[in-house]
C-alpha cells in the first residue's frame, strides 16, 4: 500500500542544502566526531608513512583532496566545517608523539606462546554479521524456494560463531560473540528511528519509503554502531572477526533463482571514496585508522586467515569490478573497503565474505543443516558449512599467532 506523499518544508530544505556547502556533516546516526585524540598524533608519524597510507590505502586518486593536505613538515585536516588542525610529522627518526590511545594489541607484541595455545591470551570478538530470526527478511538477506529450508545469512553466521568460540578456546582464546541469538544489540527500533529517517529523505517520499528508510537505520546502520560501542568501549579485544555470507543477485523475492557462481573474498578496512569523506565523522574514522596503524595489522591478519579459509573451502576469490575496492594484501583474496563495521571497530577486522548462499552447491548444503563429522554432498564426503567455515578460520588466526608472536626459545 503506498502512503500519500510528504513534502518538506522550504526551510528544511535550505538547511540541508547549507549543510553541504561548508557547515559541519555528518553521516546517518553518527555523533559530531570526537577529534581530540588527534592532539597525541604530532611527531607521530613520518611524512612518508603518512602519505604512503593516504595514497595507497585509505584515499586512493586524491580522495581526501580538500580536506587533507600533506605539506613537508605536517599535514593539515579539515575537522568540523571549515575548521582545520595542523599535525606535524615525525622528523628524525623520533617519534614523540603516541598516536591515537590503543587497546588492542599486535600478535608480535604478545608474549610467546604455550606449545599447541597459539591463542593463549587473545582477545577475540566474534561478531555474526546481521540478526536473521524474525528480521531476517526484513534485512532481505533471507531466501527460500518453496517449502524447502529457508537460507538466512544472519542465522547461518550465529552457528558459525557459536561452532568457532569453542575451536578459539581450545586455541587458548578469550572469545566472546557480539550476539548470542538475533535479538538486536541496539535498543532502537525501525519506529523509534523514524524522526531520524525522515530527516535523511529529501524531496517527497512515500509512507513505504520512510518505512524502508526506517527499518535500514535499525538493522544496518542503528544496530553496527551499537555493536561498535560494544566493541570499543567494553569488550576491547585485539581482533574483531565479522562473520557473513556473501549472495549474488536472486531476483523476485517470491521466486529466487540460484546460479552456479560460488566463491570467497576477505575485506580490510579503507577505500575511502570523495564524498564519504566530505562527512565530518568518516574523515575522523579514517584518520584514526591511519594514525593508528591498524592496516600495519589488519591487512597480514586478514589475508592470513582469508587464505587458510581458501584452503579449507577450496572456493576461489572473488573478484571486484567496482571502484569501492581494491587489492589489499599478496594475493587475490583481500579487498581494501570502507564498510561501517570495519570503518566504526577501531581495532584490526577480519571481515569475511565466503560463500555464495543463492549458489546450487551452497544451497543444497544449507539444506543438510549442521551436522558432525562428514555426509556425502554431491557426491563428496564434506562437513557441514558451517563447520568447515568456523574451522577454517580457526586455522588462519592459529596460522597467524604462531607465525607472528615471539618464540619461547
Ligand atoms: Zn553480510
């Protein structure tokens, strides 16, 4: 049923277009960012460093032109509006300044490790992407055909988590799930957030369109900045791990149709494109990553794992055609993107996309459910999905930690 049309008001409309031109923005639901953290980054970073994490990985082909400007001795920044802060570089060899304060800590600055523990004393949140359950298909990561097993991405990464927290553990692992059941994390609703919705909706709009607006600041953006509160301010773990399934077009809802297309990609945080960094608080998050050296971490970390997950699934990578990412680590599984999960933990992500759910091999899968030990899919002895997804990133974080933390001997 479509709703009648909303106008909004003339002088709403030329605060909005004011907010473009100059006056501090930001994006949906986000706080004025806090830049006060920027002061500990003077003589904190060399000008190579800096501009070679700008250029190559956070703003490639000048994105941040405008509003970062690398100057020999120091960088500017454009924080709120028109507002600008000078940082000076890192001259010398010395390094006075501390960057952005940190909890999270490096596998090669963590202690050796007990013999078979490569985990022991990590710090790892497990964050099952989406909800599924009853907003399953209200996020439209849901399918099914006929009266077959439904397919929802925020269910089937629950039991992956909920089968890896116990592998992490026997790894010597703190682990600890974001979510234990898809009960949302956040306490808005899609109504609590329509005030909001409707202030982002420009032009006329229909009471379906400020629905769907609504019910998108709950389950996306609403819901991932409360699990990043979470994150930041709580659980302060060394390595957040995002759990998701990847799906390729299915079209009508009513009848999905699978195709044959399978296949695994890993994402680091950065990309940052031009108009996301005109918002005044994803300029601040890019800049705390950078600053932060988060990437020096995250990118080794993530191919690690999304590589030993290739082996475990023998799916092969995924490949991006857009502009919103690119290339990030050796080889062909790590993509660079600014995603608001990976942009919001400022801590190292493992944000991973393997399996296709609306691929056949996939689905007829997903149809076994969990299970122990192998059954015969395709004519194959496999694990379950989900098993085979939890152990082979329970391999690549072992992988990493015995490669990087310091030997005993
Ligand atoms: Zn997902």
């Amino acid at each position: 049923m479509v709703g009648t049309p909303k106008l909004i008001g003339l002088a709403a409309l030329l605060f909005f277009l004011a907010g473009r031109s100059g006056f501090a923005k930001n994006s949906p639901l986000a706080p004025p960012p806090d830049w006060s953290w920027l002061a500990h980054c003077a003589h904190s970073m060399p000008r190579e460093e800096f501009a070679r994490l700008l250029q190559n990985h956070y703003a490639r082909n000048d994105a941040a032109a405008g509003s970062v400007e690398v100057g020999e001795a120091s960088v500017r920044i454009r924080t709120e509006g028109d507002a600008w802060q000078e940082v000076p570089f890192a001259t010398g060899g010395e390094h006075q300044g501390t960057g952005p304060a940190r909890f999270w800590r490096k596998a090669a600055e963590l202690g050796p490790a007990p013999l078979g523990k490569p985990l022991q004393g990590v710090k790892i949140v497990l964050d099952p992407g989406h909800l599924g359950g009853e907003w399953a298909a209200m996020e439209e990561r849901f399918f099914q055909l006929g009266k077959t097993r439904p397919v929802a991405e925020g269910d089937l990464t629950l039991a992956v988590a909920k089968r890896l927290k116990p592998m992490l553990e026997k790894l010597g692992a703190q682990a600890v799930l974001l979510r234990k059941s898809d009960r949302p994390v956040t306490r808005q609703r899609a109504k609590t957030l329509e005030p909001a919705a409707a202030a982002e909706l420009t032009g006329a709009y229909t009471a379906e369109r400020l629905r769907r607006q609504s019910e998108l600041f709950f389950y996306r953006i609403s819901e991932i900045r409360a699990r990043a509160q979470l994150v930041n301010e709580l659980l302060k773990p060394d390595v957040v791990v995002c759990l998701h399934m990847n799906a390729e077009e299915w079209g009508e809802p009513e009848h999905p149709v699978l195709q044959p297309r399978n296949h695994l990609h890993a994402i680091v945080n950065g990309c940052y494109g031009r108009r996301e960094l005109e918002s005044d608080d994803i300029r601040a998050e890019m800049l705390a990553h950078l600053f932060g050296r988060i990437a020096d971490e995250a990118v080794p970390l993530s191919e690690c794992v999304v590589e030993t997950l290739a082996e475990a699934t023998g799916l092969p990578p995924y490949t991006y055609f857009s502009n919103n990412a690119f290339r990030a680590g050796e080889g062909p599984y790590l993509y660079s993107r600014n995603l608001l999960a990976n942009r919001l933990y400022r801590v190292p992500v493992v944000f991973l996309e393997p399996y296709v759910m609306n691929s056949s091999p996939v689905w007829r899968r997903v149809q076994m459910g969990d299970y122990s030990g192998e059954k015969v899919v395709d004519g194959v002895p496999q694990k379950s999905l989900v098993v085979e997804y939890a152990t082979g990133v329970a391999e690549g974080l072992a992988r990493y930690f015995r490669r990087e933390r310091p030997s005993g001997k």
